[in-house]
C-alpha cells in the first residue's frame, strides 16, 4: 500500500533530521524568501518548461511548506495526516501513470526552489527519479566582482547555448573550457545531438565518480569531469566502457583531491632545505634505482638555433652535465610543438629510460599532466606557472623581482619621457612582470607612464613600431636568438636606428636544474610531498636562489648602479617587497591599500595594470593563432576582455 511507502519515507526523513540537527545543520527544507531579498534580484527570466535534476533542488520559495520536509525532501508529518494521504496519492498516481504535470520553480544560482509541486517533488526523490519537469522562473541576483556571481553569469552564457543545467563549477572560465572540449565556441549554440552527448558523458561520469566517493570532496562533479577531460581528452570518452572509466577516475583520484583544498597550489619561493643524506642512499635515490648514472630528458618546443627560449634551456642542460658529470645522462628531443600529439614526445623519452623529465614550456602542461598520470615512476615536471595538479610539479624564474629592477632603471634614465613595454603574452606572470616594472619606474619617477604593446597581437607591424617614435627606452624581450643576434632585448635605449644595450634579465636554467636534481638525490623531493600532500607544487625562484639576476651596462651611471645594488640586497633578503605599497590600477580602483601586504599567489595571478601603464591587456581575438594554446593553458587574463 501507497501508505507504507509514506511511513518508508517518513524514517527516511527522521534519520535526515537527527543527523542534521547532531551536525549543526538546519534540519528543514531552506525557504528562498528567508535568505534572499527583493533588493539582491535585478530581474527575473521565464525559462518556460525545463527538465531539470532532483539533486538540484534545494528548497522552497516560501516558507509555508518548509517545516513538513526534512532538508533532503522525505516527508516529516504523521501518516494520519491529510498530508500524507495526498502524497500517498501522488505515489500510486506515480507508479500506475508517471507524474506529469510539471511544478513552478524559481532557480537562483544554478538551484531550484519549488513554489507549487512540493509533494510531487518528494515523491520523485523517494522512488529515484534523475530529473523533474518543472515551469521555471530565473532569479537574476545584481552582478558583483565575487568570484559566485562571475561564475553564475558565465553559467547563464553557457545555458543559453546549450540549454543544459546539470553541470556546476567552482573557477571561472570552467564553461568556456568545457565548450572547447566538445568542439563549440562559446555562445555557440548546441543542437540536440551535441547536447545529448555531453548529458551522456557526464552523467556516466559523474555517477562513477559519485560512487567512489565524490561526494565526500569539496569539488564538484562538474570541475572532476573537467580534471578528467584535461588528462584524457573527450574523443574517446563515449567508447569507454564503465570499467575503464572506473579505472581511470581511480588513477587521477588525487588530483580530485587537490582541488578540493582552498590552498591547493603551494609555492615554494626557496629551495627546500637538502637534508644530510648517507652515501649509499645517495647512490639509490630514485625508487628501486641501484644505477649511479641518472638519466634526465630535455623536452624542447624548438631548437637552440631557432628559438632563444630554447638556447636558454640548453645551457641548462649542459650546466648539469658539467655539474654532475658522469652521475647524469641527458637527452633531448625537439619541436614538440609542431608535433601533432605531444604525448608521443614524452612517450619517447619515457622509452628511453629517462626518470626525470623537464617539459621546457608552458603548452606542454596538459601533456606532462597526462603523461605523469600514466607513468607515476617518472617525475615529470613543466616550466610554467599555476599548475594545480599534484601529478606534476611545476617550475619558473620569480622575474617580477628584475623587472622591478629594470623599471628603476628606466625611470632613472628617462626623465618624465614616456617608457616603452613590449610584453610577450597575456598570462598571468607576464601581468606581474610589466607591473612590477612600472612600480620600479614610480619609485624614482613618478611622472613617467608606461607604454604597453604586445609582441602576440595580430598584424605585421612589428611591436616596436607601434610604440611612440618619441620614446627612447624600451624593456623588450628577455632572450635572443643566437642565428639571428639583436639588440632588442631587455631594457635598451632607442635613438633612431641606434640600439644601446642597458641591462636586461638573465635566468640562470642551470642553477635551477642543479638544484632540482640534487634535492631528488637528497630527498629533498620526498620532503616537499609529505609537507604537502594533495597539493600542486611550483617551484617559483628568485633572485635570493640564484636563479634570477640583473645584468647591467658598465655605462649606467654610477648612483644607478649603487641604487640597483642596494635594491637587490634588499630584495634577496627580503627586507624589501615591490608589491607591498599601495597599488591603483589604470581605471583608478584602489587594489591594495598603503601598508598592505601583497601574497605571492596574488602576484601570480594578477590580472590588471598599475595606474602608470597606459594600454590593456589584449582581447583573445586580438591575438595571433600561435599564442591560442598557451593562453588558454596558462592563466587566460586574455579571455576575460573578450
């Protein structure tokens, strides 16, 4: 009978209850009129009849009803009740010919709450069901710059094309980089088959990952399925039985773990303090490894000759063998960039025996992530910035500290000229760099402003052309090209066809590289997991590690030169943080007040410019085809001026 079902939910409903109330959670359904107001809605948006999740169902719209469910639907009240002879109706009305007539909801970030259908809401949830069909109306809460309400919006993008509700995320840009996975530009719409196979992918997914415990992390289904797609791709993801996909959901399990933490990504600014070692586990260092010589690959997105960034890495490379000697062997493998998968290129120098391997560049990262997940032997770790993921480490010179440096040096030479900035690519360490250097220039001259171009933008025209011919010094690009030597490069002064080398950045590759391997020899790396298990690791050194350094001109002035010196003590000290001053952007919002304390991820993923730069950052379309993927991979600033 129809009644004991009621009585079955009932307890269900009880025992909800009691562990809620043990908890400290509020044990009723949540009202939507109680928490949010008239004044935080802009609007509303009828999205006429839609079928959306039961798990999405969070509540009520007033709080008439509220009190007669438990917080997951179950009904409370006695079964003597009228309530529960209706629903008891609603039940058998259900079993013999499926509840039909949809309820009215209004959604509210991404959840419902129910305004007529409660019961049949509690029905559907007790038998199982997925999905209801309900008459929705949108809440539009008023845009904010929290973090919710951007995500929220770009949400509302995303359902307008796709017309799907069943995905939520927890980082903004999480849409866009689903769209792109299933081959649509963002605001594309979707037709019905495009739609269905996303609702199938997910739900598969989401239902395993669910299974092995994903409710118990503080990630959503929707930000693992993107974890998942970045390490395995999609194309293949409707042909994977439930048993591969089990398996693999398993294999990358900890990566869903390290999202979960509010401080996932860990910087670690100095190199780890080498413990004392003995000989014989020195000679071992690696799991199971009884071979002296280890054998470490170079992966190259171009050659030395071709590429300055290249030619750097390099003399890292060559930098340990003359360290090492006969305890290390290298090897190299070029133009993974112009490779048609990457992973072959790392699937070679696994082959080959390498146990360390170094992914020189940032387009790399989604590669060395899956190919770390697959072999976990190996430790792979990728030059770039912002990795969240505890498969890979990643690794980057802290260069804002001598971009610093060389804005005091350009604000000393200059005057109250204007100072040209040729920038490489919009991410977000390259934000911090021009920044850093602009505050360099305000310190000794504040009327000076700063110029912006980007060397990624589309066109023929060189950057240096597109700044004022009137402007005599520019900070270029920190590398050259050894087959075809300029002097454009670092900070140099312009007087017509005249280039004057002043000084420029120089990363020392090789100190890195040293200092990596010898923390792995010496347990080093063993010491950085245990301290910081689940999270992604990044190597971010400076100046203080030896890493980074100023190169100067023997004719810079001499009170220049003793500036400069005394700033870089003070920086490798760290008496002295750029950042830690007030700081304006160039729309005039105050972003830190005086005697605040900037942290070092918020340097890393700065995303605006200080009130002396005059420019922007680059709209994604404005950019050339080469500088899509590395955007796109590492820290996006370009996508949110589109």
């Amino acid at each position: 009978m129809a009644i004991e079902e009621y009585t079955a939910a009932k307890k269900m409903a009880q025992k909800a209850a009691r562990s809620a109330v043990s908890n400290g959670a509020y044990p009723y359904l949540r009202a939507l009129d109680e928490f949010v107001s008239r004044e935080d809605i802009c609007g509303e948006q009828p999205l006429g009849i839609v079928d959306i999740p039961l798990d999405k169902i969070a509540g009520t719209k007033t709080s008439g009803r509220k009190n007669s469910f438990a917080n997951n639907f179950m009904p409370l009240l006695g079964e003597e009740t009228e309530f529960a002879l209706k629903w008891s109706a609603l039940y058998e009305s259900h079993m013999n010919e499926g509840i039909r007539d949809p309820i009215l909801a209004y959604e509210y970030m991404t959840r419902y709450y129910v305004q007529e259908g409660n019961k049949r809401v509690s029905v559907m949830k007790y038998v199982e069901a997925a999905s209801i069909t309900a008459n929705v109306i949108r809440l539009l809460p008023k845009k904010t710059d929290d973090p919710s309400s951007r995500i929220y919006y770009e949400y509302i993008d995303f359902y307008d094309a796709s017309k799907l509700c069943m995905i939520d995320f927890s980082a903004e840009g999480s849409y866009e980089e689903l769209c792109s996975f299933y081959g649509k530009a963002w605001k594309q719409p979707w037709d019905d088959d495009e739609r269905q196979q996303l609702r199938s992918d997910f739900s598969r997914f989401e239902q395993l990952f669910l299974e092995r415990g994903g409710d118990h992390l503080r990630v959503t289904a929707g930000d693992a399925f993107l974890v998942y797609l970045r390490v395995y791709g999609r194309k293949e993801l409707p042909f994977r039985s439930n048993y591969d996909l089990k398996n693999e959901i398993d294999r990358i399990w900890r990566e869903f773990q390290t999202q979960t933490h509010d401080r996932s990504m860990k910087l670690m600014l100095e190199p780890t303090e080498q413990p004392s070692v003995p000989l014989i586990k020195r000679i071992s260092f690696l799991n199971g490894t009884t071979s002296r010589t280890l054998k470490v690959g170079f992966i190259y997105g171009k050659t030395p000759k071709t590429s300055a960034w290249t030619y750097a890495h390099e003399l890292g490379r060559l930098h340990l063998e003359e360290v090492f000697g006969e305890q290390i062997q290298t090897k190299t493998y070029y133009h993974a960039e112009y490779q048609f998968s990457p992973m072959d290129v790392l699937e070679d120098a696994i082959r080959d025996g390498n146990q360390i391997i170094f992914t020189t560049i940032p387009y790399l990262s989604a590669a060395s992530l899956k190919a770390a997940v697959a072999h976990p032997e190996v430790k792979i770790l990728n030059c770039s910035t912002n990795s969240n993921y505890n498969s890979i480490r990643t690794y980057y010179c802290r260069m804002y500290e001598t971009k610093f440096l060389l804005g005091l040096i350009a604000g000393s030479l200059a005057g109250e000229e204007r100072i040209g900035y040729i920038a490489d690519y919009p991410i977000f360490s390259t934000i911090s760099n021009i920044n850093a250097f602009a505050l360099g220039v305000k310190m000794v001259n504040p009327k000076a402003v700063i110029q912006l171009t980007w060397s990624s933008l589309k066109g023929e025209i060189q950057p240096a052309e597109r700044l004022d011919a009137a402007i005599h010094y520019i900070s270029d690009k920190d590398f050259i090209v050894p087959e075809h030597p300029s002097r454009r490069f670092g900070l140099y002064e312009r007087d017509g066809e005249q280039l004057t080398s002043i000084a420029t950045t120089v990363c020392h590759w090789g100190k890195f590289y040293e200092q990596i391997i010898q923390g792995i020899r010496n347990d080093a790396w063993k010491t950085d997991t245990n301290e910081n298990k689940n999270r992604a690791i990044n190597y971010w050194w400076g100046m203080s590690a030896g890493v980074t350094e100023l190169i100067c001109s023997g004719k810079l002035p001499a009170e220049t030169q003793r500036l400069v010196s005394l700033m870089t003590e003070l920086i490798k000290n760290g008496q002295f943080k750029p950042f830690d001053t007030e700081l304006v952007d160039n729309e005039g919002t105050v972003r830190q007040k005086a005697g605040m304390h900037m942290s070092h991820k918020d340097i890393v993923k700065m995303d605006w410019l200080l009130e002396n730069v005059e420019g922007k950052v680059p709209a994604f379309d404005e950019l050339k085809e080469e500088a899509l993927p590395l955007v796109l991979l590492q820290g996006d600033v370009a996508q949110e001026n589109k």
